[in-house]
C-alpha cells in the first residue's frame, strides 16, 4: 500500500459515518513516516476527506504573539506542527482570526469557523465552542492527548481558580494591514504550582471505549469525538476544580493558603538590635514564607546605630509599625561595638546590661504581642584561653552573670521568654556563632551558617506564637519507634534498648515522651497486625512508651493517609496541627501527596539522628506551657470515652445528663492569662470571631468595664480544664446592651452541650444586671463552620448588621439545662 493511502486508511479509521468535523492535532516526527512522504501524499488525503464532505482543522497557533511578536495571517508560521501550515497554503483553506489560537480549515464548515467570534479564546463563542457543538472528531496524530487543546475550553467553563483571563495586545494583519488587536486568554497563574495533568480525562477516555485507534507507520492516529471528552471533562471538573493539575490536592492546598495570605493582614515581625541585621531580616524572610504559606509577613528592623531611639521615642516607626513578635538580638558585644570581650570592665559591661534590660521593660509597657529575647551568645575564643575558667572577670563568666541578671529581670514580664542561642550554636555543629570577616566588613554579629539557622528558629517561636506548632505526633511503628519490622523478625528480633541501634530507638522514644509529657499528644499508624504490635509494645522492657502514651492508634492495612484523617476527625484536630513521622519516604511522599496540610518530618537513615531531627523541627516549639498542655493526651483520650458513650445512648438530653458536666466560669487572673492568651492565640474552628487579642487588649476590655471570663470545665471522664474564654462588653454598644464580642472553646469540648450552655449563663447575667439587649457577632473564616449557629441555636435573632445576632431580654426566663451545673467565681480561681 502507498504511503499517501495508508494515511488515508488510518484516518478514514478514526472518523465515523457521522461525522462531518475533524479537527487534527500533529506531530510528523513521532509519526516516523516513510522515506519519501511529502506534503502532496498529506494533501492528497486531505482532499480525498475533503470530498466526502469532512471538514478538517488543523490547529496553526502561534503563541509567539504572547511575547509581542506580531502577527500575520499570511506569512506567520504555525508554531504547533507541520501539517497546519501545509494546509494553511492551499488556496482552498481558511485561517481563521485570532492572532494566538488559529485553525487552518478546509471544507465545508470552513466558513462557519472562520466567523468565531471569539470573544474569550475557549469561550462560548470560540471555535473550540463550535467544535463541540458539531460535535468534532479530535484526532491526535502521532502527538499526545495532552496537547488536546479542547480540554482547555472545559477549564474556562468551570472557572478553574488555577487560571485567570489576561488580554495579551499586539500588531495583527488578517490581509487588510497590520493594526493593534487584543486577544482574551485564559492562562495559568504563577502563584501556585498548577501543571496541568490531563492523564485522568485521557484514561477514561480508554477505558470507556471512547477511542478510536490505528496505527500508522512508526506512531499511532487517536479519536475520540469532542461530545464525549466535554461529558468527562464536565464531571471531573464539577467533583473537583483541580482534576486536571498534576498533584491537584497540594496544589489547591497551596491556592486556599495563598487567598487565606491575600486575605490577612500580615504578621508583623520586628528584629531588634545594635548591629547590622540586614542578613538576619533576609534568613527569616526565607524561613517564614517556606513555613507559613497562609500569611504574608512583613519584617522590621531599625536603622542601624538607632536602635534606643526606635524604643525611647513612642512616634518612630517601630511604634507605628505595631509588630505581632519582636526579636531583641543582642550579644554583649553588640551593646558595646566591639569585636571582642576581652578587657572589658565588668562595671561598663554592668551600665550597659541595665540600660538594654530597661529598654526591654520599656518596650514590654506598650507592646501588645509576645517578645523574644536571646539570652548574651558565649564568645568563641579570648585570650585567656583555658585560664579563664578560674577567673571571675573572664568573658564566659561575666556572660553567665549577666545572662543571670537578664533572666532575674525579665521572668515576671507577661509574654516575654528568653532563648538560648547558644543551643542553636551547639545545635549547627559546624561552625562559630561569630565570624569576625562579616563583623568587620559590616557589623554583622553571626556567621552565614548560624543566621540561617537561627532564623528558622525563631520562625519556629513564629509559629509557636501565632498557633501553628502541631498539637499531635502521629508516627510508624517498624523502624520508626523500634528497630526491625515485627512481622518479619517477631518480637525477639525487634531492637530497642541495648547496643546500637536499640538504644537510639530507646532514646528517640524518650524524646516523643517528653513532648507528650509537654502536651503535644502521640498516635500511632502502622501497617501490622494490631493484636501483635499491642503486645510487642507491652512486653519489650526497653520501650519508653506503652499503650497508655498515645492518645489514638490506627493499627491495620489501610493506607496511612486514610488513617491519619480518621485520627484527626475522632480527636477533633485539624490536619495542619498534626506531624507525620515515619522512616518510610514512600509513606511520607504520600502523606505530602494526599494530605499536603498535615507537617512530614524527613527523618535521616541513621536511627542515632532521628531525636534530634525531631527536636530541630520547627513545628513543636513552645513559647509557654499550662496544665492543659501537660494533660492533653488524658482530654484525647476522654474524648474517645465520650464519643463512644454518645453512640450507645439514643437521647442526646439523656447523653448530655449521663456525663454529669460542670463548668466554672471565672473573671481573668494572673493564675489564668497565660491559658487564655493560648486559647486566643490557638483556637480556630469554635472561634466567633477570631480576634487575636494579647495581654494588654484583654486588660484594656477590663479597664472599660467588660468582663473577660475563663470558661472551665469537667465530666465523669474528664478532670478539671480551662476550655474556653468568653469576652463580654457590658453597656456597649449603648447603655442597656451588651456584646459578646469573642466566643471561643477548645475543640475537644465540642458536642457536650457546653456551646450554647455558656451562653444561656452569658443572657441570665445580662438580665440580672438589668439589660435589655445582648448582642452576638460571627465573623466567618474558613475553619470557624462549628460556631456559626451557636447563637441562634441559644435562641437569638439575626440583626441587620452582618454576622450579628440579638436576643432580647424583657421576658427572658433562665435556660440552662438541669444536666448543666454552672459556678460563677468573680475572682480569681485559678488554675486546677
């Protein structure tokens, strides 16, 4: 058979009887035709088509028009195949209008095509929209289906967030003179990875039987009729708008984080210091935006040499600047402008400490969020060398003095901790803190390699203050917590205690008990038999860590992404609060694969890293602790009694009254703040409005007359917990009203009746206090759904204002339920 026939053959296999549009797509060199095919062999099939009444397209884009090349109907090449332009010169052809996506046609629709509209270049007015309504045959030629343009039209219809429209201007000439034109075209944004992967539509098109294949010559000729591929296309876009991004789940995770860092104001971070922090500034710009992609940030650091004066003077830009954190950096060194410690006076060094802690005190008195400040870095080498271990005015020891006088003289300040640098200098291993090039080239106090890791350290106190530090550890068991896969080598061959490596698998396990111990709380998934792995764990002596640690375990077959949800969703966690930790890194891609939110720690091959891996990870620091934190795993753990109680009794009032619920509403104290900030720093999901208050807003709300009330709580299964904080202004907006101006609760609290609860204490105080209006407000982020009917489920009304909610007092009666006993302490009770 002749070259020129076999083309013809192949393509008459791909067109049905019905058919009357074709439109090709290209690729002569992955076809590998015959020695001796031209463009006449091409053309003769063309015609023959052609005759029996087909129109074929012939795609001729030309995206060259994008970068401002101009555009010609006539002479401008095709920059999508070969066979475009050969059909583009017949003098029967049609190019049609449109100076990036343009067809060249022949046949009888040609007409009809070439008077697109195309208002948008996948629009309902394009060509492609034409193709579909006659229903075009889409026939790949030796090219792949993912250069099926059609695909696109169905992105545009469904408004994928992925893409948005961009009109590109230019020079055109469709044959009457060159003139500026403008195209609408929907392309992809660069604010999130979306590379498009259309290999599920493709897929189901095979498996569907919805292609028609031939070969031909050294490559394949593919159909498939353009009605078909928009019902696929239509159904996957509906189910998800990301269907057809490769790796969709993390790149919409990475869209929702970047319009949740649009919407936010951003987090406001200032570095204080004597020196030149301008290397500092650059390192945590870098640590923060690779950690927190839901805010933007913004850092601040004073004008170097200036650094008094930004504190002293309450109208410098500091002051207007309002940071959410502040830094203060300082060395000894840095106080005083030197390269050195040696030689200096313990009196000058004495001045100098006492004006640096008064400035501290100073800031702290009109700061509103929490401050950081290093403790004084050990110097790297004097020149008493070893001889200044015995003496008391060596630069170590007036270092450990001094640090001593700046711990004594912070540790009452609200929301201000102390760092030890230090330990991230013992923590790097591979260098000094100090490098005396930089200090010398331009007062920079650290070396590259110590700045780069202190800035991810103090993006961890970051996400510490801001509520992103993870509240749950969820790890592997089989060479992850133990040595040794127990299915294989049983519980004798298991390593943990002992010689290498047991005894750094013990070690690791004492560190997650520690960090439980601290309150963030330990689950277990792995693949193995429950039974068996439960045993293991109680009858090996070495484990640190038994059955009574972890809060949940998901021991089974399921893959661990499954069971890492159902974790989450029984305790009440969102998955950004959680970290996977496990040796597999096929497990742990495939957790970043199917739960992008949830933290993956890479832990290194050798067991002896894996605890202090854990401990450099940025996701577990603390800036405080309260007896919620250490209790945490216990309130895990009711909350499983809990929801196994709920589903054995019929009647919710019955369930309600069976758990024998007590709250204890008391007024803020000293003994309760630091519970509060956290609750107000932490809590998302049963959150009413989400503002982040610090210490001094709270104080302020009190000093006008409002309340702020620490909500606790306790049941059958559970001890005493501070749960909840409720503020309330009393007399505003107007005398005879009040406002409960934020509502929060601890999400391991929801679904014990408490919610509204609280609520009907909060109306029975208004009333007694002679008030004839309380108001509620709701102001809706992405995580707060479980608050947003807590007021009209106690029976208020909606206001006119957005998100507001009234109730009216003059026949209010008390609601509390009898299941529900509620003390009121108007002074401080404290912490149980």
């Amino acid at each position: 058979m002749s070259t020129r026939a076999t083309l013809l053959k192949s393509l008459r296999i791909c067109i049905s009887a019905k058919d009357r549009l074709a439109v090709i797509h290209s690729s002569l060199p992955h076809l590998k035709p015959p020695c001796g095919f031209d463009r006449w062999d091409f053309i003769y099939g063309v015609r023959e088509l052609v005759a029996d009444g087909m129109t074929l397209a012939f795609p001729t884009f030309t995206f060259s028009f994008c970068g401002g090349a101009p555009y010609d109907a006539a002479r401008t090449a095709s920059e999508t195949g070969l066979f475009g332009d050969w059909i583009r010169d017949l003098p029967e052809a049609i190019r049609t209008s449109h100076p990036i996506y343009s067809y060249a046609v022949t046949g009888p629709l040609a007409e009809e095509i070439a008077r697109c509209e195309n208002t948008t270049t996948f629009g309902p007015d394009s060509a492609l929209a034409l193709f579909e309504k006659l229903n075009a045959r889409l026939i790949m030629l030796g090219c792949d289906w993912s250069f099926c343009t059609q695909f696109h039209r169905y992105e545009e219809e469904a408004k994928v967030p992925y893409r948005y429209f961009k009109d590109f201007k230019g020079s055109a000439d469709y044959g009457r003179g060159p003139r500026e034109t403008s195209a609408t075209m929907l392309v992809r944004t660069m604010d999130t990875p979306a590379e498009n992967d259309f290999s599920t539509v493709i897929d189901d098109l095979h498996d569907k039987g919805y292609v028609i294949s031939s070969p031909l010559w050294g490559g394949l000729a593919e159909a498939a009729s353009c009605k078909d591929i928009a019902a696929l296309c239509r159904q996957a876009l509906k189910e998800n708008p990301w269907a057809y991004v490769q790796n969709g789940k993390k790149a919409g995770y990475l869209w929702d984080q970047f319009n949740k860092a649009r919407a936010r104001p951003k987090l406001k971070i200032a570095l204080l210091g004597s020196s030149n922090l301008e290397f500092m500034k650059d390192a945590l710009a870098s640590a923060l935006s690779e950690q927190i992609t839901d805010q933007n940030h913004q850092i601040y650091t004073p004008p170097f040499g200036q650094f008094p004066q930004t504190i002293i003077n309450r109208k410098s830009p500091l002051h207007a600047f309002e940071p959410d954190l502040v830094f203060f950096v300082d060395r000894l060194e840095d106080l005083l402008g030197v390269s050195s410690l040696d030689g200096v006076l313990e009196e000058t060094l004495e001045d100098i400490v006492q004006q640096y802690i008064s400035l501290i005190k100073n800031y702290r008195l009109c700061h509103r969020g929490w401050i950081i400040v290093n403790r004084f870095a050990l110097p790297a080498d004097t020149a008493l060398g070893s001889a200044g271990l015995s003496i008391s005015t060596s630069p170590d020891k007036l270092v450990a003095k001094f640090n001593n006088e700046l711990g004594d003289a912070l540790k009452d300040l609200s929301d201000t901790v102390l760092f030890d640098i230090d330990k991230v200098g013992r923590r790097l291993g591979n260098g000094d803190i100090f490098d005396p090039r930089l200090w010398y080239l331009g007062r920079f106090p650290f070396s590259d390699a110590f700045t780069t890791e202190l800035a991810h350290r103090f993006s961890a106190h970051a996400l510490a203050a801001t509520g992103r530090s993870v509240r749950l550890i969820v790890m592997d068991l089989d060479n992850t917590l133990w040595g040794g896969v127990l299915g294989e080598v049983g519980v004798e061959g298991i390593a943990v205690g002992g010689d290498y490596p047991g005894n750094a698998f013990a070690d690791f396990q004492a560190v997650l008990k520690q960090l439980s111990q601290r309150g963030i709380a330990l689950a277990l998934c792995s693949k193995n038999d429950e039974t068996h792995a439960l045993r293991a764990m109680e009858s090996l002596r070495a484990m640190a860590l038994g059955q009574q640690d972890f809060a949940a375990w998901r021991i089974n077959w399921t893959p661990k992404w499954k069971n890492v949800e159902d974790i989450a969703a029984t305790l009440g966690l969102s998955l950004e609060h959680l970290l996977f930790v496990d040796d597999n890194p096929i497990e742990r891609e495939q957790m970043r694969f199917e739960l992008p939110m949830v933290k993956v720690l890479d832990l290194p091959d050798d067991p002896a890293l894996y605890a202090s891996s854990l401990l450099a990870s940025p996701w577990i620091d603390a800036l405080s602790l309260t007896n919620e934190d250490l209790n945490r795993t216990k309130s895990y753990k009711a909350m499983e009694k809990v929801s196994s109680l709920r589903s054995s009794v019929a009647n919710l009032d019955d369930f309600f009254a069976s758990l024998g619920t007590r709250l204890t509403i008391a007024t803020l104290s000293e003994n309760n703040v630091s519970r509060g900030l956290q609750l107000l720093a932490k809590t998302n999901q049963f959150n009413t409005t989400t503002r982040r208050y610090g210490r001094a807003d709270l104080d302020e709300i009190i000093r006008a007359g409002g309340d702020v009330l620490i909500i606790g709580a306790e049941d059958k299964f559970s001890d005493f917990e501070n749960i909840g904080l409720i503020v309330i202004r009393w007399n505003h907006p107007g005398p005879g009203k009040a406002l409960v101006d934020s509502y929060l609760l601890s999400c391991r609290i929801l679904g014990k009746g408490i919610e509204t609860g609280v609520l009907f204490w909060a109306l029975d105080e208004a009333y007694r206090r002679g008030l004839a209006e309380l108001f509620g407000q709701v102001i809706e982020t992405e995580r707060n759904t479980p608050c947003r009917e807590v007021f009209e489920s106690a029976g208020f009304k909606r206001a006119p204002a957005p998100g507001a909610w009234r109730y009216a007092l003059a026949k209010h009666s008390s609601r509390i339920p009898s299941w529900l006993t509620i003390d009121f302490h108007g002074g401080e009770i404290g912490e149980i």
